[in-house]
C-alpha cells in the first residue's frame, strides 16, 4: 500500500474516536466489571455462571476498545 500524502489529503482528527469510543469503552470495562464482581458473590449473595462468562468478555472488549482509542496513529 503507498503511503498516504498527509499534506494532500490532510490529517485525520482523532477527536470523533476519543469522543465516542473513549465513554463506550469505559462503559463496557465498569459493566464488566459489576458484572463478573456480581457472578463471583463478592455483591450480593448469589453467583451465577452465565454473568461469569458475560463480564470477563464485556471488560476484556471496553479494554481492546480503549486501547484502540488512545493508542497513537502511525
């Protein structure tokens, strides 16, 4: 692929990312988050398989959609 010319087409702003994929990504890290504290009894009293493997996943996705986010361009 050729390198793409920044002074032709001009750089793309990373502010649409960092203002929609940033509070998705923090949103989808806390309820994974709630939700494999809540699976593991640590709140309330009741453990449940199903939002064990639900949390992990939901947190594991808000920190891939975080990172890609905030890591710097090429």
């Amino acid at each position: 692929m050729p390198p793409v010319d920044d002074t032709r087409y001009g750089r793309p702003s990373r502010w649409p990312a960092l203002l929609v994929g940033l509070p998705i990504a923090i949103f989808l890290l806390v309820t994974g988050g709630y939700l494999t504290l809540v699976s593991w009894g640590v709140i309330g009293n009741e453990e449940s398989k199903g939002l064990s493997v639900l949390g992990p996943i939901l947190a594991g996705f808000g920190v891939a959609l975080g990172w890609v986010c905030v890591r710097p361009r090429r």
